[in-house]
C-alpha cells in the first residue's frame, strides 16, 4: 500500500489536508483582516463621531493617529519579546489588549475616552510584524514573498469590508455597534489562534527597552499636538512652540539613547545594511501619504457640494469599496513578482503608479467614477509598495533579528501613519471656506479646493522621492531551483 509520507513544515502539500504553514497563513490572514476591517471601518464614521461628540476636524483625527502611535512605539517592543518568550505568547499578549481596545471603545462617553481606548487597542497592532515574522519562519525564503503578499492583500477585503459592512453598521445602528462587532470577532479569533500556533522556542533573554519606547511614544505625541493646534494656535506661537520643542528633543534624544543600549528599541545598526536602511524610509513616506490619502478623500466624499461631492457614508463606502477589492489581486501579484524580478522594480512601479493616481485626484474629482478611478491607481500604487519593502526586511536581516527588524519597520510606518491624518486636517483646517446657517454654531467650515489640492500635491511629493529611493535599492531575486538568493545586502 502507498502511503504518503508527512509533508515537510516548509512545504505546502498538494492532497487536500492543509499544511500547519498554511493553516497558520489562514489563522494570520485572518488576524490581519480583522485589524484592517476596523481600522477601514473607523476613517469613513469619524465625521460622524465628530458630530456626535461636537469636536473638530483636528481632534478627530487622533482617533486614528492614537492608534497609530501607540501601535508604532509597541511594534519592536513587542517584536523583541515574541524573539524573547515565543512569538505564539507575545501574539495572544497584544490580541488581548486589542480586544480590550476595541471593547472599550464601543461605550465611549467622549471623545477622549475614545482616543485612549484607540490607544489601548494601538497595543494589538503588534500582531501585524509578529504574524510576518512567524511567516517568514515556517515558509521557505521562495515562498515568503508570495506568503507576505497574501497577508498584504487582506487590507483589500478589510477596507471593502469596513467601508461597505463598517458604513451600514455606523449609519443605520451607530458607531459604537462597528466597535462591539469587531469586539466579538476578535474574541472568535483569540481562540483560534491559542488552538492553530503551535508553541515555538523561546530565545535567548535580554533587556527590553521601555525607557526607550516611552520616550519615543511622548516625543511623537508633542509634534502631533503641535500640528494639531497649529490653525488655533498659530504655528509660530509660543504656546504652540512649547510642544514642538520638548517633542522634538525627546525624539533626538530617543536615538542618541538607542546607542548606548545593549538592547535598544531599534536596533539602528540594522539601518547599516541598505535594503533595510531603504525599506525603513519608504514605509514612513509611503504611509503617511497613505494617509493623507485616505483623510483627504472621506472628508472630500462627504463634503457638501461644492466643497465635496456630499455623499452618505454608505455612498461613500460602496464609492472607494471597488478601487480597493483591486488590491486583492494586486497583492498576491506583486508578492510572486517581487520573487521572480525583486524588489526594486516593484518599488518604481508602486511609486509611479501612485504619482499617477495622485494626479487624479488633482485634476478628475467631481464624480463619483472619477473618485473610484483615482483611489484605484492610488491604492494598487501604495500596495505595490508596501510588498517589496516587508519582503526586503524579512530577506536582509538576520534570522534571529526577523521579528525586531519587521517591529522596527512597522513603526517606522506606523509613525508616517500618524502624521498623515494630523497634516491632513491640519491643512483641511488652514484653507478653508466658511457657511453660514441659521442655527448653532452659525457657521461651519468646509476644506476648500486649495486645501484638498495642497494634500494631494504633498502625496505626489512624497511618491517622487520614494521613487529616488528605490533606485538605491539592491536587487535579489529567488532562482527557480530554490537556491539561495543572491546576497541583497
């Protein structure tokens, strides 16, 4: 009788009982959807939480930046201690204070208790770096790639569902049901996933800096609030002032701090090897013109003509929803391509493709098709570089740094991440137009045509100079024989 042997942990089989590397994709991919379903979710209702908690543009934006920052100071905090205790532990660890963040902020009684339970569920976006560094563990070098695009093409299926499911949920119950389902699925999903990963090994134990954390977290959250009140406040103003110095200092300070650390928070000489160094500085860009993006568009699809096109949430969603389902394809696309071809074309492509996009916007907004059009080559441009740079970390660290380098990445984009939605508000609250009504406030303030221009020329901006970049990147690519790759460092 033929009996098949036991397929290898880095393989995936071809009779029909999944692999434990697929099961595990499968159980990560899931995680990744979840995170991006409510993050997706959030952009489209915060004019509505604005308008229920009475609060401006600016403040609102920390709904998401909060998140954001918090999740950016934790992600190699975290990734060092999934390389300490085992990355399944640490996984559970940041899943719990998710699921607390989310559950927290479902009964908000206002909008500061809202920021900081986003603050608490910041914390759990450490699942992101730890999910890709258990993939890049139990996937050969060949596969990963193509691993890492699937897990990268879930924000596709997360923003259709958070801007389509998410807009009915904040329109016809409220905002705070969006938050109380995420809640019950990512209690679903803890429990999946304390079955699904096995245990790993723990590493070698070494210091963990929080100092460091803290300091980086308090130094960014400064030069936030300086963006924020800049319009109020004026941005020369000495109050303003006294967040950006104090802020400024401790981030200066957070790296000279790095290197006299035996076990720093990032570990800078990493930054040494130039596809890392690369990878780092697109990631910021790339993502805070992400979000630049995605602020500026909500806010243009929900403004009153003819300020913006004065669509409904659910207008809104079922608008942006098909531009981003392209991601689905092009994520899993762009991974096999970064294999057979590398890195560095995929980075000129993406950024070209978003410079495209950007322009767009620029000069075709005044219909819904055109906003669906502009979003979708402004969305395939960002996701082709997203791919590479994750694919670059994994590759070129060593393998017992895997999960700090993709923390260390996850919040350098998470810090571009945080800015993007300040600036854009910021801008949105300096070029304005102002409307009289007959009613309390009297007046309301809408971004104008330069505001939204302002935004989307910053974009193109930023995308010319991670075009720059990626012209220094190193090429590799995977033979098809599964050779090792040739060195990219």
């Amino acid at each position: 009788m033929n009996t098949n042997k036991a397929t290898s942990a880095n393989s995936i089989p071809t009779n029909s009982r999944l692999s434990y590397p697929t099961k595990v994709l499968l159980t990560v991919t899931s995680v990744a959807l979840l995170i991006n379903y409510v993050e997706t979710m959030v952009i489209p209702g915060i004019p509505t939480i604005q308008n229920h908690f009475s609060t401006t543009d600016t403040i609102a934006s920390w709904i998401t930046s909060a998140f954001l920052i918090v999740g950016a100071a934790v992600s190699p905090l975290f990734g060092k201690l999934g390389d300490i205790y085992g990355k399944k532990k640490i996984f559970l660890t940041v899943l719990l204070f998710y699921i607390a963040g989310v559950g927290l902020a479902g009964f908000s009684t206002s909008i500061y208790m809202l920021i900081a339970s986003r603050a608490v569920q910041g914390v759990g976006f450490a699942v992101v770096p730890l999910g890709l560094a258990i993939i890049t563990d139990i996937f050969p070098k060949e596969r990963v790639a193509t691993a890492q695009g699937i897990i990268s093409g879930t924000f596709a299926i997360g923003a259709a569902a958070g801007l389509i499911i998410g807009a009915y949920i904040v329109q016809d119950l409220s905002w705070e049901w969006a938050f109380h389902t995420a809640f019950i699925l990512s209690i679903i999903l803890f429990l999946i996933v304390a079955v699904m990963l096995k245990k790993d090994v723990p590493g070698v134990k070494s210091k963990v800096d929080f100092t460091g954390a803290t300091m980086l977290m308090a130094g960014i959250v400064l030069v936030l609030l300086y963006l924020t009140e800049a319009p109020n406040l004026g941005w020369l103003s000495l109050e303003n002032i006294a967040f950006l110095i104090p802020g400024l200092i401790l981030i200066v300070s957070f790296f000279v701090f790095e290197n006299t650390r035996s076990s720093p928070l990032i570990h800078l000489g990493l930054l040494k090897i130039r596809n890392v160094l690369v990878a780092n500085l697109v990631g910021i860009l790339s993502s805070m013109g992400m979000f630049l993006l995605f602020f500026a568009v909500i806010y243009y699809a929900q403004y009153p003509k003819p300020y913006g096109l004065g669509l409904d949430i659910i207008t809104t969603g079922l608008t942006l929803a098909p531009a981003t389902l392209v991601m689905l394809i092009v994520g899993p696309v762009m991974g096999r391509l970064v294999t057979r071809i590398g890195p560095k074309p995929i980075l000129a492509l993406g950024a070209s493709v978003s410079i495209v996009g950007l322009l767009l916007f620029t000069f075709f907004r005044g219909t819904t098709m055109e906003l669906t059009i502009d979003v979708a080559f402004s969305l395939i441009g960002l996701v082709s570089l997203i791919i590479p740079i994750v694919n670059m970390i994994s590759v070129s660290v060593p393998k017992e740094n895997t999960a700090v380098g993709l923390g260390m990445n996850t919040m350098l984009r998470n810090l571009g991440g945080a800015i993007g939605p300040v600036l854009a508000t910021t801008i949105i609250s300096t070029y304005y137009a102002t409307v009289k009504i007959p009613m309390p406030p009297y007046a309301i303030k809408f971004g104008d045509k330069t505001a939204f221009n302002t935004i989307f020329a910053i974009g193109i901006a930023l995308m010319f100079v991670i075009l720059a970049l990626s012209l220094l990147a190193k090429n590799y690519k995977f033979p098809k024989n599964k050779a090792q790759t040739t060195s990219p460092n």
